[in-house]
C-alpha cells in the first residue's frame, strides 16, 4: 500500500473547515511529478492547489468540481501504474470507512491566537510546535499572522513557530507610535522578552522582513538568521500606488484591484480575502496607524529604510526569496542584496509568494533552517 | 417680578410687541395680492405671550413652536429678514425658502422650529429638556400649543414625561379660544387647559394673555422653577387671535364683533403702553420712535423679501441629509 | 480566530464602547433597565429581550427608562438629539410605530430639510421585527419599506453579529436620524466580531456569496435562508449571487446593478409583504435600469399579502422559506423565451 497516495482536502489555517474543489489540473490517467499542482480547491478564505505529495499516475478522483467536501476528505488517488486497481479501491473504502471529520473539540483543542501585554501595547500571537531556536514570522503592511496559513503549520513540525500581529496589525493595539521600522523592531524584540525567546530565527515578508532586519541591526545577539520574503528594507523602490490605494481604499470595490497586485494569480483574491482585509481596515485606529506607516516607511512611493548593508556588515545567514512577480517591490532588490545569502525566485508568483508558491516557500525556508 | 423691567426691558417688550404686531399686519396686507405663496397663519393679538415669556430666555434656553409660529420666532430673537424672505420663498430665507412659514426654525438661538404638527412640539421640548438636565445646564426648554393641542395625546404624553424626568420644560397653552374653527368650549372637555396640570402632577396656572405684564410675571416663576429644578408647569394664558385661523378665513365661526370689541377693550399693546406712559415708565415720544423704528424695518424686510432671489433647482436636492 | 459573540452581544457591546468613547451618548426605552420606581432589582429587564442588560450599572443616569408612551419618548430623544445628545431610543418592536410615527416622519426626518441644512438629529431608533416569534400581527411586521419611503431618514437591517455591531457604532455616530433594525430571530445568532470597535459604512451591500448565474437580493433574516438556498443550489451547478443589501436607505443601487448586469437573473427575498415592498423596488429598480441584461422575468419571494398569523401552522407557511427561495432560483434558470 505504501506507492498509494490519497489526496486529501488540506486545511488552510485555523478555521477552514470544507473546502470547495474548482477543477482538477490533472486528469485520470495523468502522469504526475511530485510538487506539481493536481488541484485546484477553495475554502471561503482563498484559493489555492493542492501538490502533489508523491509521484505517480492519477488513478482516481472522488470529487468533481463544484463538490464540497469536509477537512481531509478524499479528494483523490495517486499511485504508480502498476499498483492494480483493486488495490487502490480498497485503499478507497477504507479512507472512507474510517474518515471522521472535524469536529469543534478538535477544533478548540488546536492551537489558538493568545495575547500578551508588551510594553503599553497588547500583542496578538500564535504558537504552534516546541523545540529547537524559535522561528517567528513576521507579516507585511496590512497583513496579520494569517498571511502564513499555508506556513505556519508545517515550519511547526520540527521546532517552535510563533507568528505576530505587528502593532497596528490583526488583533494587536493599533497604535503604532511614530511608524519607524525602529519602533516596531523594539516591539518584536520586547515580545520576544514577553514570551521568552532570547534568540530567533526572524521570517519576515514585505514590511515584515524590513522589520526583521531592523531587529538584527539593534540586537544582532538576538537573531539566528533571517528569512527575507519580497522584503523592504532591501531597496528604495515600492509601489507606492498600491500603497495609498490600499490605505485610501474604502470599500470591496476599491480594496479589491489593490489585492489583485499582491497575486501573480489575480483570482486567488476571494471574496472572503476582500471582506476580511476591509473588516481590519473598518477597526478604529487601523487607518490612522496604516497612514502613520505608510508616511514613515514609504513616503512619496519610496522606501524610506534601506538597510541592505547594515545588515549584511553582520554576517548572520540570511535567505531571500521573491515572487518573479512581485508587482510591490521589484524582484531585483533580491539580487540587491550586498552580503552573503541563499537568494531564490520562485517564477510566476507574486508578493504573497509564501501562499502563492506555499509548499516551495515551506521547503526552502526548513532546507535553510536547518 | 415687575421690578426686573428696566426701562431697558419695557422698551425691548414693547418693541418685540410692536415688530410682531406689524409683521403680521404687514403680511395680512401683501397676502391678500396673491404674491405670497402658500398660507400663513398670523399671531396678531397674541404678542404679550410670546414676548412676555420669551423675554426670560437666553439663546440656550429651547422653544418649540406652532403653525402660527411668527411671533415665537420674533420674540425668540429669530432675524426679521430672514424671516420675511422665507414666507416670500426666498433663497436668502431663514430656512433658505425650504421651510416658509410652517417651519421657520433657528437651532443656534434656541427655536426648534414653527411646527405644521398639531401637537408635534411636546415630546421635542421633552427631549431638549432631558439634555439640559443630563448636561447639567440650568436651561428650560418651552413648548407653545394651542387650545387645538391641547386635546392631542403627544401634549398629555409630554406632559406625563416631564413630571416623571422632572424636566426644566415648561408647557405654554395659547388658548385663542379656537381650534381652527373650532371653539375650545366645544373641543376642550374641561373648563380650563391648566385644569389638567393636576393630573400630570405639575401646577397648572392661568394667565390674561393680553397682559404682558401678568404673563411675564406668571412665566417668570415657572421658568425659575424649572431651571432650579422644581419640575415643569402648565401656563395656560387666555388670549384671542385678530385675523383669521390663516389667511383667507372669514371667521363665521366668530360673532360678528367679537375681534373688534377685544382690540376695542384689551389690546396688548394699547393696554401696554397705557401702563407705562400712565406710570411714567416710558413717554409716547419713546414709544412712536420705536414705532417708527419698526416700521421702516418691516418696510426693509418686505423690500428685500420681494427682491430677493427664488431658490435654484439643484436647491431642491440639497439640505437632506448630514451625508448619505 | 476571531472570538464568537451572539447578534444580541454584538449589540450590547456597540452601545457599551460608544457609552464609553462618548459622553453625549444616551440610551432610552421601556424598560431599558427596568426596574426603575419598584423596590426589588434595578436592571432587572435589560430591555424586554435584554439587549441593554448591564449597561445601567456601567453608565449612571445615562441609561433612561421610559413610560409606555411611544410618541412622548420617541420625540424625546429627537428633541434631545437637536441638543447635544446623541439617543439611542428602543421602539421595543416596529410595530409599535403607529404611536410615535409623526415624531420620526414629520418631526427628526425633515428638520434638515425644513430648517434649510442647519439642524442635524443625530437620534438612533433602535426597533425588533419580524416574523417567527409566533407573535402575531402585531408584533412580528418587517415595515422597514415604510421608512425607507421616507428621506431624510437611514434604514439600517444588519444581518450577522458583525454588521451588528459596527452598523450601530456607525449609526451612532451618523449625524442623521437612523432606524436600527434587528431581527428577533437573529439575537441568538452567533458569529465573529471583533472586540475592538469598528463601523460598517451605510449604503453599501455585503456580497454575501459570488455567483455568475443568478442574483439574489435579500435583507435582514432572510439573507441566511437565501445564502442556505445558494448553497443548495450550488450542487446542481447554480453559481448564485447573494447581496445583503444590509441599508435600504442609502440603498448600494450600483452593486445590485452591477451583479445583474453580470448575471441576466434576479430573484429578490424580502420576509415584508409585497406591494411597496423592498422586493418590489429593487425589481423595478432593475427593471428599469438593467433591463437590457436580463434573461427572464424577476422573481419575488416575500410573505403573502396578509398579516403575520399567530398560529405556527400559518407563520410556518406565512415567512418565505429556503424552498420557495430555491423554487424561485429554479424557475428563474430554466425560464426559456
């Protein structure tokens, strides 16, 4: 049985429960390499495919598009040719015999969001995995600790992974002082006081990374290494029209061509993506702490924190990956990049290439850490 | 209370009077050339209540008015100009001719409108109140109604409300004797208005309404009362329109003489300044200046009420909302 | 994940955080407390359903019990709104209008108007409707059309806990007069909403599920029998479209037209009766201004001309239902010229 492989309804952050199937990229009879795309389902929060774990021949689909099914459903079967078919439908009736969804026990047994007062502010983050030197993921302008839906859980599996709202950000206080990346440097490096991490291994995205590295520029004993995703920090340019159309935005109509920048597949920004970004933006004081930053750090549709050399002058290991199409912040700040590091473009994603390009991202991200 | 009127306060009643009195005498002529649109409702003969209470309010202190509402507003301190270019649907009118004048009102002096609701102010003035007391401000808030209001449930609901908040509001029955064409010893189940304070749990007191002296003295303890919290009262003052319900009324309802025996016998203004000359408060010569003085100001106001331009169209969709 | 509340809570909260951030913000009804003049427990109602539970203790003297007297307190709080307050006044159930209608109409409605653009009443008629309680003609109408007729006045109905909250907050601060309705089906509904405080703007709808093949426009309660329909629908291969108008009045005219621009189909859920209804004005609102995108009649799904019915044989039948919504759907896609 082991050359069976199911495929499975995955479950993308903490409150999928079902998921939609759009369309099989794959056909029965498909050869299939691993990491390729087989897939292609939706939970009400995004769209995403589902990658092939193993390889083999798509033997069996047991969803049709359109069809709804609960958490780890079976969606399908890869096998080699050779696996004989009778094989395979026992493997089938038994994943269906045995399958017991979701249920809300699980569900609240799982890990949950916490938070914790640093300083005068109240940080919102969650915590999954124990062991090793912490990783902590940091989510760009506008963004929260679900950005790394498709991360968290699976960098979680071999050590401890603490994703943050940043000030201003998800459910953290919203004040975000005078906006510099200094300033929410210190509340990273406080938080880490709060919750004991001497020392982290810092992946941060967008703004995230630039506050990654303003971290290791303050307290360079304090940071392992640095994962840099379609980070600032690296370069003077970004796309300052996105960044007042995304402040400005008031409504779905507005917010939405906005999203569409962040895909290198515009049609991943679902409906619920839309309603949740204009949910944080309608919170009192998010405005005020998105145009506090936006005219700190990228005033006039320019970067106004490069810190490229100072934080290759540390020598920490540092891991660099762009979306080839990132249409925020050019793709060419990741070769920019005057110190040593691992620097990787993933073609045809864009800047929300850590869910666009999930599964590589997670690889080369735990290859680096480790 | 008499002895608060100055000089100073005789002449400004007496002018307050004087401008109403010509205001609406103004208006009864020009109405009847047909250039005024729409009806209006005149106060004449009623001056001394609207003045006589008015004369004890501050521009923070509220009243809600009625259809025949010019005389509050007057008294009240609303701009005569702006108020004539109202009635004439003007552009320049306090409600920039989109109210007229059913509905003249100047919130930041405190009048909450001229009202086409029969009974419509009540609850307001309640409102208004309750915001005065919970705002810890020693402002009264007064509700004008007639005889015709007086029958409808919003007073008795207001009335009710502002015994059980212990409100600063003070309820005002002008009882011109008719609802309409209506008589209020048909229309008006008990003797007097002020009858009924007792059942609602505040004094109820009645007053001569062509007196000014009388009802500025009678509002002036219920108003103190009110602003030092002793609750609200039931004035009821007894007075008698000259023209018509509005303008175009025969008054058949009325017995043939029964307007011209009233201002033969009780006129407020005629009765006024008898007192005062008589008492050497005041001379004739200060009197007819005043005279004088208002009717070149009604003469303006007319003036510039004719001349004045008509709302545009796009006016029409403005005013509506805050923001929608 | 955000933390779950009842439509109810939601409520509550949207009045206790505005209570707090601002002074002039009162809260008046019968028996919003309740209690008052009687020896045993103040705040021993809340509210008759209890929506305004805990708030008197929190707000001393700002949480203001009233006598029956719908037209006294009603106009009250209109008349405090043009004095510094900013009242939120329960007209316990929309029914109970009759009483105190001119005070809304005649009276907060047109001061804007009347007054030439210098008065604001930034009053709040907080109001329950509809059908289900099994409460009869009386107490179970839905009459949001009949203010929405009115201008100058905002008609509100959120759907979930979410709009809840943040289209009170919204109203609240509104400086013009808003009714506030909420479904008495919906208070025991939970959902997501934040703790911190946020508004939902007025006059723009809530694409509840996106669809290509058909729209549904709906309101209030029946938003959740639409979306149920939707999905229904959905394993036959109907993709509809579920817009919560969530405001009648300003009405987000350009997201209905837009949607049935894009899918030729209308299907219209409103639990009101139907003539003068909101189903009927945004037919004829599509009918007139994207008549050239449809591709069959509009349907209308709406209670029967008839007052609700006390007996739950006859409300059962009497609120529209997730099959008459999916028969319409139905009727709708196979119509053929």
């Amino acid at each position: 049985m082991s050359e069976i492989t199911l495929v499975t309804m995955p479950k993308w952050g903490l409150s999928m429960e079902q998921g939609k199937v759009n369309c099989w990229l794959k056909q029965v009879g498909d050869a299939i390499k691993r990491g390729e795309e087989i897939v292609e389902v939706e939970s009400e929060k995004i769209a995403g495919a589902v990658e092939a774990a193993a390889d083999g021949i798509m033997r069996r689909q047991l969803a049709a598009a359109e069809d709804t099914l609960p958490v780890g459903g079976l969606l399908g079967v890869i096998a080699a040719a050779d696996v004989p078919d009778a094989e395979i439908d026992a493997a089938v009736a038994d994943a269906l015999a045995n399958f017991k969804p979701l249920t809300a026990d699980d569900e609240s047994s799982g890990a949950s969001p916490e938070k914790i007062q640093v300083g005068n502010r109240s940080i919102r983050y969650l915590k999954r995995g124990e062991g090793g030197t912490p990783v902590i993921l940091i989510h760009g302008f506008g963004g929260d600790l679900n950005n790394w839906l498709f991360n968290h859980e699976a960098l979680a599996n071999s050590r401890t992974v603490y994703a943050v709202d940043l000030p201003g950000h998800g459910e953290s206080t919203k004040d975000v002082g005078s906006g510099a990346l200094s300033e929410l440097a210190d509340a990273l490096l406080c938080f880490m006081d709060a919750v004991g991490v001497d020392k982290a291994n810092l992946v941060g995205h967008s703004m995230g990374a630039g506050v990654a590295m303003a971290a290791a520029v303050q307290a360079p004993a304090r940071v392992e290494s640095l994962t840099l995703i379609c980070g600032a920090g690296l370069g003077a340019e970004i796309n300052g029209d996105y960044i007042q159309g995304f402040v400005g935005a008031a409504n779905r109509n507005a917010i939405k061509p906005q999203l569409m920048k962040l895909f290198g597949d515009a049609s991943l920004v679902t409906r619920q993506l839309v309603e949740d970004i204009m949910k944080y933006k309608r919170i009192e004081g998010v405005d005020a702490a998105l145009r506090t930053l936006s005219s700190a750090l990228f005033a006039d549709g320019r970067q106004q924190s490069v810190l490229r050399d100072q934080v290759a002058a540390l020598g920490k290991p540092v891991l660099i990956i762009w979306g080839e199409a990132d249409q925020i912040i050019p793709v060419a700040h990741a070769r920019a990049y005057t110190g040593k590091a691992q620097v990787e473009v993933i073609a045809g994603k864009g800047h929300m290439v850590q869910m666009e390009a999930a599964n590589e991202v997670n690889q080369l991200i735990k290859q680096f850490l480790s | 209370m008499a002895s608060e009127l100055t000089k100073d306060r005789l002449l400004q009643a007496y002018r307050t009077m004087r401008t109403i009195r010509d205001f609406e005498d103004r208006l009864h002529a020009d109405f009847a050339t047909g250039e005024i649109p729409g009806f209006v409702h005149l106060y004449a003969g009623e001056e001394a209540s609207a003045t006589g209470i008015c004369m004890h309010l501050g521009k923070d202190d509220y009243i809600a008015s009625t259809h025949r509402g010019h005389g509050h507003c007057i008294a009240k301190g609303v701009d005569v100009m702006g108020m004539m270019a109202e009635i004439w649907g003007k552009k320049t009118g306090t409600c920039r001719g989109k109210g007229g004048s059913m509905h003249i009102a100047d919130l930041s002096l405190g009048m909450m409108g001229a009202n086409g609701i029969v009974g419509g102010g009540g609850p307001l003035i309640c409102g208004a109140a309750l915001a005065m007391k919970l705002r810890k401000l020693d402002d009264v808030a007064i509700c004008f109604f007639g005889d015709g209001a007086s029958n409808q449930g919003t007073i008795f609901e207001a009335l009710n409300l502002a015994t059980v908040w212990n409100l600063p509001a003070i309820f005002v029955a002008e009882n011109n004797g008719y609802a309409e064409a209506t008589s209020s010893k048909y229309s008006v189940a008990c003797d007097n208005i002020a009858d009924r304070a007792s059942a609602f749990g505040m004094p109820g007191v009645i007053v001569d309404g062509f007196d000014f002296f009388a009802v500025h003295e009678a509002a002036g303890e219920a108003i103190e009362r009110a602003r030092k919290g002793g609750g609200p009262t039931l004035l009821e003052v007894k007075l008698s329109r000259y023209y018509g319900h509005f303008e175009g009324d025969q008054q058949k309802y009325r017995a043939p003489n029964e307007v011209a025996h009233i201002k033969e016998a009780k006129d407020c203004l005629t009765t006024f300044a008898k007192r005062v000359t008589g008492a050497g408060q005041l001379t004739q010569a200060e009197l007819s200046a005043i005279d004088a003085e208002v009717a070149a100001l009604i003469e303006e106001s007319v003036r510039r009420a004719k001349s004045d331009p008509k709302p545009a169209a796009a006016d029409l969709m403005t005013d509506v909302y805050v923001s929608y | 994940m955000a933390r779950k509340i009842t439509y109810q809570q939601a409520i509550n909260e949207a009045l206790a955080q505005e209570m707090a951030r601002d002074s002039s913000v009162i809260v008046m009804g019968e028996d919003n407390h309740g209690g008052e003049g009687s020896p045993g427990e103040q705040d021993a109602w809340g509210g008759v359903l209890g929506v305004t539970k805990g708030l008197y203790h929190k707000f001393p003297g700002r949480v203001i019990d009233t006598p029956i007297s719908e037209s006294g307190f009603i106009g009250a709080a209109i008349g405090a709104a043009t004095n510094g307050l900013r009242p939120v006044a329960e007209l316990m159930f929309v029914d109970f209008m009759g009483v105190c209608f001119d005070q809304i109409f005649n009276q907060a409605a047109k001061f804007r108007y009347m007054f030439g653009g210098k008065a604001e009443t930034p009053v709040v008629i907080r109001t329950m409707y509809g059908a289900g309680f099994r409460a009869a003609a009386q107490h179970s109408q839905c009459l949001y059309s009949l203010f929405t007729h009115i201008p100058g006045l905002k008609v509100v109905m959120p759907a979930t806990p979410y709009d809840a909250k943040g289209m009170l907050i919204q109203a609240i601060r509104d400086n013009d007069p808003v009714i506030f309705m909420e479904h008495k089906m919906l208070y025991t509904l939970e959902g997501e909403v934040p703790e911190e405080s946020y508004t939902v703007p007025f006059g723009e709808a809530n694409v509840v599920r996106e669809g290509d093949d058909i729209t549904v426009v709906t309101l209030g309660r029946m938003v959740h029998l639409a979306d149920q329909a939707a999905q229904a629908m959905q394993k036959n291969g109907v993709h509809v479209e579920v817009i919560d108008l969530r405001t009648t009045s300003p009405l987000d005219e350009a997201t209905v037209l837009e949607s049935v621009e894009r899918t030729g189909r209308l299907v219209v859920v409103d639990e009101s009766n139907p003539r003068c209804s909101m189903a009927s004005d945004i037919a004829g609102l599509v009918a007139q201004k994207a008549f050239g995108a449809l591709k069959a009649p509009i349907e209308q799904v709406t209670a029967p001309h008839v007052p609700p019915p006390f007996s739950d044989a006859l409300e059962d039948i009497y609120i529209p239902t997730v099959a008459d919504i999916q028969g319409a759907i139905g009727r709708v896609m196979e119509f053929r010229r």
